[in-house]
C-alpha cells in the first residue's frame, strides 16, 4: 500500500467554471458603454453565454489537448495522388465550430455586430489563440470582396454563416465558407509590391490563371483564398477557390506547413500555385487598395488577440495570488506583490479598452461616419504596433506571478508566452506599423484631426494627460526627418489614446494609476513600480476573475 509523506495544501484551485465575460469588468463596461441601449440586453447575455463557455472545463481541456496535437499536412493519399490536405485534431474542428456558431466571422450584418464580435474574438482567444487565424481571416475577407458586388453577393453569406463546414466542396454546395489569405513571398516579406506570383488572363472576363509561390498562406484549410499576384496591368488581388465549381480540386499545392514558436494549433503554410485559377477582386493594378480593408480588419484583430492574451495571464496571476500565501499571508496582500499585478492589469485594461473603442468606430464607420472611419485610419496602425508590444512583456512577468509553477505546461501560462510575441509579427511588424503611421499623418489630415477631437474629449480631467497631449503636439508639428524616430511618435500617440479613454471611462483608481505610470513619468522601465501612494488594492480588485 502506498504511503503518503504529505498533504497538499497553499495551492490555488483551477481557474475554469467561470463566466470569462461577466468577470471581465473592463470588457463588460466597454459593451455597455458602446451599444446602443437596445442592443444590451440581447448582447450582454449572448456574450454571457460564450464567457460560460470560455471559462468551462470542456472548452480549456480542447484548447490544451488542440495545442498538444498540431496539425498534419498530407500531401498525397495512399494511392499517390495529390490531395493536400491537413488533418487537425477533433478538438480543433469542436474550437472552430463552437466560434463560428458565436458569430465570430459575423461582424458585417447586425447593428453593434463589431463590438458583439470583438469582444466575443477577445474572450474565445483566451481558451486557444489558434482557431482564431481562420476566424479573423473570414471575418476580415468580406469588406475586401465587397470591391466587386457579384463576388460579395456570391460569398459574404457563406463567410459571415454560424454553420462550420469542414469538408472541401464546392462553395455553392456549403452552408458556410472559411477564408485565408497569402500576400507574402519569399523574395518581399512585407514589401508586397515586390511579389513575382503571375496572374495570366484566361478566356472569361475576370479569371486567370496563377503560377508562382507564397512563402505564409493564412488557414490552408480553408475554402478560398484572398491573394496578390502580378497581372498584366500590375498587382492585383484575387480570389482563389479550395474547390472548383465543377467539384475538382483546384491545383494548390501545399509544400510544407510552418513549425512556429506557438500558435501550434493552427496551420501556416508555404503553397504553389500551378496553373491555378483565380478570379479577380477589382481592377487590374489596385491589388494593395483591394486588399487593404482585409488587412485593416485583421490588424484590430491583432490587437483583440492580444488584448485577450493579456487578460487571460492577469486574470491567471491574480487568482493564483489570491488564493497562495507566503511569508505569513496572501501574496495578493503583498504591498510588492501588489504593485506589480496592479501594474500588469492596467495594460490590460488599457489594452481592452482601445481594442473595444476602435471596434465601435467600425461600427460607426459602417454607418457612414466619415470622422470615426479617418480615426481608424491612425489609430489602428497605431494600436496595432503599441497593443501587440506589451502582450510578450506581460505574459512573461504574469508567469513570474506564479514562481515556477508558471513556468510548467501545466500551468498553461508557457502557452501564453509562446504566443504572445504573434500579434505583433502577423500583419506587418512593429516597423511596418510605425511607417504606416506616418504615412497617415503625411497623407490624411481628417485622420489627425480625427485622432486628436477623440483624446481632446478629456482634456482638463488629468494634468498629466494634459502635459503628454502638449508633449504629444511638439511632436507632431514636426515631422521632417520623423522615419528614425516613428516608434517613439507611435507610441506616445497610443499612450494618450489609451490615457484619455482611461481618463473618461475607468475608476478613477485606474485612471489615476494609468496617467502617473505612463504619462506622468511615475513608473519604471519593469512592471511592479508604480508609485506606491496610489490605491493599487481596488486596481488588482477589479482585474480578479471573479463573476
């Protein structure tokens, strides 16, 4: 009979049977503030109801078991043709199912539908980041096909569709579609225009035939593809189909999949394209401006994933502290302690409240709102690079929060660190977004004026929100020779964006701790030094995950 040395104790239970969404007080907030008031309640308790499904046991153990099991890429079947296809684990089609039917890829066709989806795409990150990929994908297609009305007609309801179909068939015989995209190739990386992928027109106006290469394509799996290729009058964006309508298979040959540093569940591929058909999206020559509305969707998405990986690593160090005691008490009590999960949840909270606020400009922008669409315009670039950034930084110092218990697979925060660094990576990298950036303060004034009515809002309320505004300014009156110095203009444009809606929406406590740490020169280069005078016990009260 086994002997037992030691009863197990000062260990925090598991986080799971929780409502992920009612516990999120800052996300909470940001839906209310944001919808219309007869929008709430059907919002409030459809997000409700997904937030019970990211905190269930069920759904954790299918994120851990979808990551433990990557996908498998077979290029040929037993006989020795052809099929390149990847083969996922069951717990990656439950995922995918389980998102589609929540409405994550259905933004487009409801009032509020950005808000509902980015808050619902921030809380379904948190149980496996990688479903995610094919999620925003589809999401982020449907603004690009709209550049040609048959192409929108023929797909947007397959893509913005709660129905998940994972068989490869046509898509006129589907009840839903999923999308992916490829731009990038070996020789360019991010500077598409140098692509060499050759579209050659055949017989029936707007299709052509595609030969050449993509070093990342996004979601091989998928039924189409949004791609650039260089057609006879210049780049050019098309659409390429899984599966032809006649039910063959259309040539994409998938030569190998990625191995990634995390986001192990999804498939990143490099393809061929032989001989494959393609139709166009747009004219001939305007492949980036087809293509950019795709890219602008995906960028917020970035920014959502992020802001949810943040929450979920806060959400696990503050339970965790809460419940583990050391040196005579709860290490949440700890005034070291303390400072430094207050510091880590007002990235967080920053971080999902500008995430949840460039969300309602799209909604906004849908409608016609030219002010809120030039706001998107500087402020998601800007976001992008900023929001992305902290996400590795955060992740790790949370893992700390849990000694070496965060350092163990099990704990599930190694998950997080490994994926943390992506966002910032996918969609253009940190300098992609800085360069973006001022490209759209040299060529878009509306987008200026737009960004700075939006932070204007809270002038007088916080001086030091007040004095980065002024700094802010300085800044921006001259931009001569601004490429060298264009992450530091990003990053303070972010900070005040983040500053000002802190300032307006946030208790005071958050507000109060935001501006001194973050404007006001009051913190350090680490998380854990935030002035010790502010009221950090109603900061890392507010993070706790508790419904």
């Amino acid at each position: 009979m086994a002997g037992s040395t030691h009863t197990v104790t000062n260990q925090a239970p598991p986080l799971t049977g929780y409502d992920v969404f009612t516990a999120d007080r800052a996300l909470r907030e940001a839906v209310e503030r944001h919808l219309a008031p007869e929008l709430r309640e059907e919002a409030l308790a459809e997000l409700s109801g997904l937030g019970s499904g990211c905190g269930s046991l069920q759904s954790q153990e299918w994120g851990a078991r979808a990551n433990d099991n990557p996908p498998v890429l077979r290029t040929h079947d037993r006989y020795g043709h052809r099929v390149d296809e990847v083969d996922f684990h069951p717990s990656w089609h439950r995922l995918l199912g389980k998102g589609v039917s929540a409405g994550l890829t259905d933004a487009w066709s409801r009032p509020g539908g950005h808000v509902r989806r980015a808050a619902g795409f921030l809380m379904w990150t948190q149980v496996e980041a990688g479903n995610c990929c094919p999620l925003s994908m589809t999401h982020a297609a449907v603004p690009a096909l709209r550049a040609d009305a048959d192409l929108a007609a023929e797909w947007e309801p397959r893509l913005t569709s709660r129905v998940y179909d994972r068989e490869l068939r046509p898509a006129h015989l589907k009840a839903g579609a999923l999308f992916g995209m490829g731009m990038t190739e070996k020789q360019g990386g991010s500077d598409v225009r140098a692509n060499t992928t050759a579209a050659r027109p055949l017989a029936e106006d707007g299709t052509y035939e595609l030969t050449g290469h993509k070093w990342f394509c996004s979601a091989p799996m998928s039924d189409g593809f949004l791609v650039l290729a260089q057609a006879p009058g210049g780049l050019t964006c098309f659409l390429v189909p899984r599966v032809l309508a006649d039910g063959t298979r259309n040539v994409f040959l998938i030569q190998r999949l990625k191995d990634k540093l995390g986001n192990r569940s999804n498939a990143s591929a490099e393809v061929e394209f032989a001989g494959t058909w393609a139709r166009r999206v747009g004219e001939e020559g305007r492949g980036v401006p087809a293509i950019i509305d795709m890219v602008a969707a995906t960028r917020l998405d970035c920014v959502l994933g992020s802001a949810g990986l943040m929450r979920q690593a806060v959400a696990q160090a503050v339970h965790h502290c809460a419940y583990r005691e050391a040196f005579g008490g709860r290490l949440v009590d700890k005034p070291l302690m303390r400072n430094v999960l207050a510091d880590l949840a007002l990235e967080s909270e920053a971080a999902t409240t500008l995430a949840l606020r460039l969300a309602a400009a799209y909604d906004a922008a849908q409608a016609g709102d030219e002010r809120e669409r030039a706001l998107l315009r500087l402020a998601v670039p800007a976001a992008k690079y900023w929001v992305t950034k902290r996400c590795a930084p955060l992740a790790v110092e949370a893992a700390e929060c849990l000694g070496g218990n965060g350092y163990v697979e099990e704990s599930g925060l190694p998950r997080l660190v490994r994926e943390s660094p992506l966002n910032s990576v996918w969609e253009g990298a940190g300098n992609v977004q800085a360069l973006d950036v001022l490209r759209a303060l040299g060529r878009e004034p509306l987008a200026l004026d737009a960004y700075l009515t939006e932070v204007g809002l809270a002038r007088g309320a916080d001086h030091r929100l007040d004095g980065a505004i002024r700094g802010l300014l300085t800044e921006l009156a001259d931009l001569e020779a601004a490429e060298g110095r264009a992450r530091r203009l990003v990053e303070r444009l972010a900070l005040v964006f983040q500053g000002a809606l802190l300032v307006r929406y946030a208790p005071p406590e958050v507000a109060d701790a935001f501006c001194a740490s973050r404007l006001g020169g009051d913190g350090g280069a680490a998380f854990g030094t935030l002035p010790p005078t502010l009221d950090l016990a109603s900061v890392v009260e507010r993070a706790r995950p508790v419904a």
